[in-house]
C-alpha cells in the first residue's frame, strides 16, 4: 500500500520469528470437569466458519477456531467434529486474497484467487443477486455461515438470500424456508460456542455508514434475539461458551490506512497540501480529522488526487470529497462504539443468566492491538506484519484464530472446572508469505 510502506525485510524476520519460538504450553490433567463436550457445535458466522483473507476457501476451513477447540475436546471426551469442508478440488472455494510479490518500494502486491465453488448466480426478487454455492451433505458441527447477523437468525427464507447458508440446506434455492435457529437445534448437542452479533454492527461500519441495507441492528431487537437464541440453545440442557464482539474499530481495515498517511503521501508530489476533505454521513463536506476512520479498500481504489470532470482532484478540495463510503467520520465511529458497548452487555447479562462462559473478545483483542508476545514471538493488529489478522483486515490468520481458540478453552475451563488443553500457537501461520 503506497500509504504504508512495508519493507520485505521487516517480514522475513517477523516470519523467522514465528517459525523459531517455542512453544510454552502449561501441561494440564485432561478432564470434562462438569460439561459433556460428546457433540459439541459451533454457531456463528464467518469467525466461526474459518473465513480468510476474504473468501471462505479450504485452508482457511481447516484452520477455524472451532475445529482447534474440537480437537482438544478429543482428550476430555469429545466427539467428531465434521466441518462443511469444500472438497480438495474446489479448495478456493468461494475465491480469496493472496500476498502475491512486493514492489520495489516494498510495498506489498495483494491479487486475488478466483472461486472454483460457485455453482450458480440468481437473483431474487427485491434483493438481488446471490452467489450459489457448490452443495454441501453431511454431517454438521461447524455451523459458522458468513454474513449472518442475529437480527437474521429466525428469518425462515433467509436460505435464499445467502449462498453460504444455502450451500448447507437440504433444498434448493429460492425453496428453503428453514430459519438459522431451528436449523443448528435440528438435531441433539451437549456443548456449544455462540458467537453472533459482529455483523449486526460490521456491516454499517465497513461501508462507512453509508449502506442503506447495513445499519445497526436496533438495541431492543438486539436483547430480544440475543435472549431467544440463548435459550434455543440451552433448551435441553446443554451448556456453552458465548463471546463478545471485538473492537470493530481497532482491525486492521480501520487503523491501517490513516489521515497522516494518506497527507504524507500526497505531500510528496504536492506540498502545500495540508487537508483531505470528506463527506460525512450527515451530508456535510468537511476536512478529515485523526478522529475520522478511512477503511482499508480505499488505498488499492486508487482515487485519491484524480480530478473529476471539472479538473478538481478526489480529497483535495470541497469541491470533490472523499465519499462517505470510504470514511467512517467520527459521529459514525462514535456510533459504532456506542452499539459495540451496549451488545456487549447484552451478551454478558443474558450469558451469566444462563451461567455459560464467556469470551471477552472485545477486550482480548484491544490487548493484542498493541503487540503482545506469544510464545516468543510479537503479534500484534498492525496490518500483514502484525500476524493476527489475514489480508482483508478483519478476518483472522490461522495464528490468530488458534489464539482466539485458546481463550475460548480457558474459559471454558474455568467455567466448567474443565481441563481442556491448550492449543499450540506455534503450528499456525500467520499471514502467508509469496
């Protein structure tokens, strides 16, 4: 990205880094403790289903936190854990970003990979296109399906509306009428992981605010789901682990392409430049400020200082500003905050009601923003050298989604007086290298 530079060497040693720890694993007494993980399902959305570098592909699928969590149930008692993998020859699956080569700035070259699942493209009426997905029959415990929010969850035609989910029903599109929630309950489970709720607030924050179709999903509804679906799933007994919705603001989408950068690179053809106008979500014209969020997309769009029709340059003058589509300005990041806060106490109310465990991920992942070290290597949010997060920046690595399944174990552990090991970090890439 030509607004921040990223020297080849700076990966080579993070690389060398990774692969030269150690791990350090605490050896623990395998035990169930008070939980029975015999069939254990996983229920989410894209998090949960191993989404990469953003696509849904086969690698990505085999590395999803659930899986991770599976395999070490394995010594406490757990059962088989089937995934909806893509098959061997459809490996790319829905198609995703790769790290291609580097320029000789060093800045990294991101091409993407073609899908080789899609069967089908239709459109549905007062909705749109859909991408249909190669079928899928089997056995399920990964029930992750990207794009699902939980104001979607009890919406029997939903099906039709996303490929991901329809890629797992039974019948065909536009014919299902099988509501998420009835669907993962369909048949008996002990333990389960729950963690809905990052779309309800992803979407409207990833198009800047500026989707019509992606607002936040309203509190009062948010509660009522949130409760709903709990109780769906502890209905007969069954108990599990909840998580929070992370920092949404501090991914790498949101924090890598920044207002200094953006001027500095500006700045180096024309110097007297000192402010890049946007238009707010409110339809004001306005000069950007460090309050104002620009997502990761609007770098590789190559728009900015190109003059329109009339000669003004993109983001440089009043005249022509930065679209709201590319910028979440500050009332809107404040929005963001302000729903991210009260799901999440959504999410710990109705979890300790129902006395299940709980993952803060939102302030697990504001712990590694910054940089933390793991098993003797730093990781950290930073976009690419960071690690923790895949190409498209909100997605994790395989690294990143083994360190999320170790929080999910430990608090499973502590809840359930479990001894579940730990999974070990060192076994995961980070981002993928050329």
């Amino acid at each position: 990205m030509k607004s921040n530079i990223i020297y080849q060497s700076i990966f080579a040693v993070a690389l060398l880094s990774l692969a030269s720890c150690k791990p350090e694993l605490k050896t623990v007494t395998p035990t169930q403790g008070n939980a029975d993980f015999s069939r254990y399902i996983a229920v989410g959305n894209s998090l949960t289903s191993g989404f990469a570098d953003g696509g849904l592909y086969l690698d990505g699928q085999k590395n999803s936190f659930p899986g991770m969590i599976a395999t070490q149930m394995k010594t406490v008692g757990g059962g088989e854990f089937y995934t909806p993998f893509f098959t061997d020859a459809q490996a790319d699956g829905t198609g995703y970003k790769k790290l291609s080569s580097f320029t000789a700035a060093g800045d990294p070259v991101i091409t993407d990979v073609a899908a080789q699942a899609v069967r089908d493209v239709i459109t549905i009426p007062d909705f749109g296109k859909v991408t249909l997905m190669t079928k899928y029959s089997g056995e399920i415990n990964n029930y992750g399906v990207p794009g699902i929010k939980l104001g979607q969850i009890t919406y029997k035609p939903y099906g039709n509306l996303n490929g991901y989910f329809e890629r797992l029903l039974p019948g065909n599109s536009p014919t299902n009428n099988t509501a998420y929630i009835d669907f993962v309950t369909e048949k008996p489970f002990t333990f389960f992981s729950l963690w809905l709720g990052n779309n309800d607030i992803l979407g409207y924050a990833t198009t800047g605010g500026a989707s019509p179709a992606d607002q936040p999903t309203d509190k009062a509804t948010f509660t009522a789901l949130y409760n709903l679906a709990a109780s769906r799933m502890t209905a007969n007994g069954a108990k599990g682990v909840v998580a929070t919705i992370p920092d949404v603001l501090s991914t790498p989408y949101f924090t890598t392409v920044t207002l200094a950068a953006l001027l500095k690179g500006v700045q180096a053809s024309a110097p007297t430049v000192t402010s890049l106008y946007i238009k707010t979500g409110a339809g004001d014209v306005r000069p950007a400020t460090a309050k104002d969020y620009f997502i990761l997309p609007f770098s590789s769009a190559g728009l900015l200082g190109k003059p329109n029709g009339s000669g003004i340059p993109y983001g440089l003058h009043p005249l022509n500003p930065i679209e709201s589509q590319y910028v979440l300005d500050e009332a809107e990041a404040a929005k963001v905050a302000d729903y991210v806060t009260y799901y999440n106490q959504t999410i710990k109310s109705v979890a300790a009601a129902k006395q299940l465990a709980v993952v803060d991920t939102y302030a697990i992942f504001k712990e590694y923003a910054a940089g933390k070290m793991v098993n003797g290597a730093e990781v950290s949010a930073a976009y690419i050298t960071g690690n923790i997060f895949s190409l498209d920046g909100i997605h994790l690595t395989p690294l990143g989604y083994a360190i999320v399944a170790n929080e999910f174990i430990r608090s499973i552990n502590k809840t359930y007086a479990s001894g579940i090991p730990i999974v070990d970090v060192t076994k995961y890439r980070g981002v993928k290298f050329p």
